[in-house]
C-alpha cells in the first residue's frame, strides 16, 4: 500500500469528490472526504495533501472540510507504513502553507487521545463475512461498511445473522481491536463482561464480545450517527442549556455504568455518539483501562478530559470520580469550545504536572456572559481534588436538573432575590398570574386597607399612652427603691458598731435584694454593707466570748465568715490574727479530712499573700492558692481568683 502520485485509479475519483464543492456547505464536503477517506483506505491508495488541496482549491477557506482532508492524508501516511512523526513531517512538506491549520489537528487528536495508527486487519473489499460459525456453517456477522477507525481498532457497520427481526439481520457495530497483549487480553474480557450487563438508552450496549481468526472484536448497538466532537462542529452554536442537557443525559447514563461496578476512564467526544434525534450514547466503557493493563505505567485517558490523578498515575486514577471530572470537562467543552486541562500536551504538562495545586478551569472566563450558577456546577465537576468535585455523577445530575427547571442550586444560589428571579422563569405564567391577582387585590381593597390603616393607626398611639404611663409608673417605683435604701443606709451609719448584731445580716441582704428587684444600682453601697455585716460578726463573737463559750463548730464558723468579710474588704492585717485562731479552733474540732479546714487554710494563704511584704511568701501562698483554687466554695474561689488576678497583685509579685 502507499500514496498515489496520480488520481486516475482513485474509486471514487478526486473529481467525483469535488464537483459542486463551490457551493457545498463545509460540513457535506467534510462527510464526502471522510466517506471517500475510508474508501481510499480500503484500496490502499490515498490522495496527499498537496493533491488534495490543488483539486479543492476551496479548503483552504474551509477549516472544517480542511481538518478532513489533512486526517485523510495523515491517515494515508500511516496506513503506508510511516511513523507519527514522519507522516506529521510528510504534510508539512506536501503544504507549507497549512502549517498552522495541520499543528492545529495533530494538537487536537493528541488531545483527544485518538491520534489515527494502521489498521491491523485486511481490508479487502466489503462487505465480508466475520465472526464464529452459526449452525448453517455461515458466519455470523457481514460486515458492510466501515465507519472509522482510531487507537483502539476499526469500526464496522456489520448484520448480525444470529439477531433478527422478522427474519432480517439487525445491524450491529463490530470494533475489530488492535492487538494487546496476553495480560491485556484477561482484563479486558474481564471488563467486557461486566460492561455487557449495562443496559441505558444513553449507552451503545456491549452485545458481545469474541476473538475470531486470531482478531479480538466487540460487538455493539448499532447508532446512527456521528461522533459528538464532529457534530459539534457542524452546529451554528450551543446554548448553555442545550449544552447542559447533553452532560445531563451523560451523568445519567454514567451513573447507570457506575452503579454495575464499570468505570469508563476515557470519556472524551470521540467516545460518545449523537443520534440522528441529537442524543448523546456512550461507547467504549471500561475497554480503555483494560487495553492499557500490561501496557507500563503511564496514563489511561485523553489528555484533553483526563482528571489529575490519571495523568500522574496517582491513586484513584481509576476510580469514578475520574469519570465526573471528565463530564465536567465536556461541559467545558461544550461551552467555551476549548479543552478543560489546556490547549496542547505542553500547556498539559505545565498545568497539572504537580502536585494538584491548579484551581479547577473556570469556564466564565473563556466565555463571558455565562450563567454563574452553570458556571460553579462545572467548575466543581472540575476540581483538580477528587475530594473536592460532585461525590458522584447522580449528584452532578441532580445539579443539573435543577439549573434547567431554574430552580435554585445550593450553594450557588443562596440569594433571595435570585431565587425569586428563578421562580418567575421557571413559572412565567404562574409569575405573572399572581403579579396580576395581587394587583386585582390591593385595587379592591384599596379603600378597606386605607379604613383598617386608620384604626391601627390609632389602636398604636393608644397603646404607646399605655407604655409611656407604665415606664413613669415604674420610675417612681425605682427612685422610691432607692430613696428607702439611702434611708436605711443613713439610719446604719448612725448605729454604732458596738451595738449591731446578727439581726443586721438578713437586713442588709435585703437592700442588695430590693436594688436589684428594682434595677437600683448600688454601686458605692457595697464598702457600707460590708462595714456593717463586719461590725455585726464581731459583736456576736464577743458576745459569746463574755457568756464563756467554749468552743464550738457555730464559733468557728463565725470566725470563718468574719476572716473572709474582711479580706473582701481587702482588710487583710485584721483577718490575719483572726485567721490564727479560726485555724487553731478547726483543727480541735473538725477532722483532718474535712473541706472546711481547707478552706481556713485558703483564706489563711490568701492574707498573707494580700498582707506580706515578702514576695518569697507571697509567691509560695499563690502557688498553694491555685492548687486547691477548683475545690473550694463558689464565693470563696472567686475571691482568690479576682485577688491574684488584680494588677496590683502581680506587680506584688514582680517586686
């Protein structure tokens, strides 16, 4: 096989292809040069592009018919036994021109992970017959017409004998693979054999799977149509929901896949067919993986679509949440046009060849004016953490079923007004039904509002008299509070200390209750409240003192309670000496395990770090305060914890 130097044995002939091509739109040229590709290829004789080109002068103001026609030519270099690199270097030569227009299709196949390579089977005239033997000795598939052909093997619409409908041959699409190698082969029957129990409208069913004449094959549903990157290209423009409703139709159809334990791992455009009804079906699931085992360690997926993980050949390159990244990246695609993961294997490399630190492509700003909410919902298909994207492509659906019902999407969508704006799209006629019902209502009852207005107008001047005589009331109340407390604190000043006792106590609790009952501040007070709960105590003791009262728990407790009145009074060379006696009577009374002696003990601590000079003193009764601090009485706790906390106290200590 090689490359023709004439057109004159070319079937068809390179003037069949180009009549009418002037006035031929340029996705009917492209179809007529890849059908007539596939032709030439059968023969083994294949136009160049230079020839290409000289006969169809138009190409060169036809970017898609021109891309066709450079695949042709490199697909004839290949088929003649040149490499990649020197069939890349043959078109250059052949058109110097194009040098720009053929970069641009070897970036995009390398992109798409599909780069043409020879086809490994005969390909004698068709059709032929293919497959194992039926029981009347025929194969059982025909194959009739093939459709193309990339890095994993030809595809060929083909009659399957053994499915028939009304006794005519159904037709099925027969990929006949390149070879792979023997631990290859293993996984991928394994995973054919799980693919074949998935069954989606949105996916080519895997029929069968086989090995005939030494030549692997897989059988699938035959769909008429074209690859989505090819029928891209031939659309005027997508929309935002058109393009959301196809990645919707896939998320559904990936999940169905998923849910059997099947991962796809390459999901690209090339991958996936559009029907003649323009729905999406999904090829190849699983297969890619399984060819590449026994292959080395490099990456499984397409540069263009392929998550992180996969590229570096990390953990959880093939897991599913690669397929989300890359349904993601289609809707990227379909919306800005360009490849989610960069321009070119280098921009690739650049971006996502460390450690996953890339922020996930934001699509906006490829494609201004996008919706926001659209917008996030790709951006967080796409983050560079699998941890971070949709947790699976159920999730990512449900998403996009609420965008294309413009029904808000959390978080997106937290805004009121937004979700307002949302209601009224999502429902025009019910948004408009009801602006129209409130305007009827508040015109009919116009007059009734303006008469209830009225009467609530002055039902809330009434009730703020009310409020305004009850805040006097309680005012009077408050100033009378604390008129009667003054009182009473001039009437104690006049008492002499000698001549309080404890009846004084229940009454000086009682003008700290009535200030707060009455919101009286009391501020000032308390020194005078103390005085006298002071003066009261220490009558009492000597009174008991000059019955000759022994001791006694009631006695001790008094001391207690008179030690600690004083160093709240921050009285702390009185509590001393009271202190010593207070310890001396607890310790004959009260056992040695009993919390009162601790307590003594921690007011004992607390003066003399109050009342000594000496800061060795002073720093080792703090060190005993804070140990016990937590087990001593509420009261008592918070009087050591507001002494060591007071600025004069560390400055005490820092002396």
């Amino acid at each position: 096989m090689g490359i023709t130097d004439s057109n004159s044995d070319l079937s068809p002939s390179l003037a069949e292809v180009t009549r009418g091509s002037p006035q031929m739109e340029d996705e009917l040229l492209a179809e007529r040069l890849e059908s007539a590709g596939l032709a030439w290829s059968r023969q083994g004789r294949t136009p160049t592009l230079r020839e290409l080109v000289t006969c169809i002068p138009i190409l060169r103001s036809r970017p898609i018919s021109l891309d066709a026609a450079i695949d042709v030519a490199l697909r004839g270099h290949l088929a003649a036994g040149l490499t990649l690199e020197e069939s890349a270097e043959q078109l250059r030569a052949d058109a110097p021109e194009l040098a720009d227009a053929i970069e641009a299709h070897l970036a995009l196949r390398s992109m798409l992970g599909s780069l043409p390579a020879p086809v490994p089977v005969e390909t004698e005239d068709l059709p032929r017959p293919f497959g194992p033997a039926l029981r009347d000795g025929k194969q059982r598939y025909q194959l009739e017409e093939a459709l193309g052909s990339g890095t994993q093997g030809v595809v060929f619409r083909a009659m399957d004998r053994l499915l028939a409908a009304d006794g005519r041959p159904l037709s099925v699409a027969v990929k006949l693979l390149h070879a792979w190698q023997t631990d290859g082969e293993q996984e991928a029957s394994r995973e054919a054999a799980r693919a074949t129990r998935i069954r989606h409208p949105g996916i080519a069913a895997l029929l069968n799977c086989g090995s005939a004449e030494g030549q692997p094959y897989l059988v699938y549903d035959f769909i008429d149509g074209a690859p989505l990157d090819r029928w891209r290209a031939r659309q005027a423009e997508i929309g935002e929901r058109q393009a959301a409703k196809i990645v919707l139709q896939l998320a559904h159809a990936v999940q169905v896949a998923h849910n059997a334990g099947v991962v796809h791992r390459d999901l690209k455009p090339t991958n996936i067919l559009m029907d003649r009804g323009g729905a999406p079906h999904i090829t190849d699931f699983g297969l890619a993986a399984a060819m590449h085992r026994g292959k080395g360690d490099g990456p499984v997926g397409s540069l263009g679509f392929a998550a992180p993980e996969q590229l570096r050949a990390e953990t959880g390159g093939e897991d599913a949440s690669v397929d989300v990244y890359a349904l993601g990246g289609l809707l990227f695609w379909l919306l800005t046009g360009q490849f989610p993961n960069g321009g070119s294997p280098a921009e690739v490399r650049e971006r996502l060849g460390g450690g996953g630190s890339a922020d996930a492509p934001d699509p906006a700003a490829r494609c201004p004016g996008l919706d926001r909410t659209l917008g996030a919902i790709c951006a967080r298909a796409l983050a560079p953490l699998a941890r971070d994207r949709y947790a699976s492509a159920a999730v990512l659906a449900v998403d996009l079923e609420r965008w294309l019902a413009r029904e808000p999407v959390m978080p997106f969508d937290r805004s009121v007004v937004r979700r307002a704006r949302l209601w009224t799209r999502r429902s025009p006629a019910a948004a408009v039904a009801a602006l129209v019902g409130a305007a009827l209502i508040l015109g009919s009852l116009g007059l009734a509002w303006r008469a209830d207005l009225a009467r609530r107008t002055y039902a809330f001047e009434q009730q703020l008299e009310m409020l305004r005589v009850r805040q006097e009331e309680q005012e009077r109340r408050i100033e009378g509070a604390r008129g009667l407390i003054q009182s009473m604190m001039r009437t104690m000043e006049k008492v002499k200390a000698d001549s309080a006792d404890l009846t004084w106590l229940p009454l000086v609790s009682g003008f700290e209750s009535i200030g707060g009952d009455h919101g009286v501040d009391v501020t000032g007070m308390e020194g005078q409240m103390d005085h006298a709960r002071i003066a009261a105590v220490r009558n009492h003791l000597a009174s008991a003192a000059g019955t000759g009262a022994g001791d006694s728990v009631e006695i001790a407790v008094w001391e207690t309670m008179l030690a600690f009145l004083l160093l709240k009074s921050e009285r702390a060379h009185e509590a001393v000496p009271v202190l010593e006696t207070n310890i001396a009577r607890v310790e004959r009374l009260f056992p040695a395990d009993d919390p009162w002696r601790r307590n003594v003990t921690a007011l004992r601590d607390l003066a003399l770090f109050m009342n000594d000079p000496d800061p060795m003193i002073a720093d080792g009764a703090r060190s005993r305060l804070e140990l016990v601090a937590g087990e001593l009485p509420e009261n008592i706790g918070r009087l050591v914890s507001d002494t060591l906390s007071r600025p004069a106290a560390q400055s005490r200590l820092d002396r």
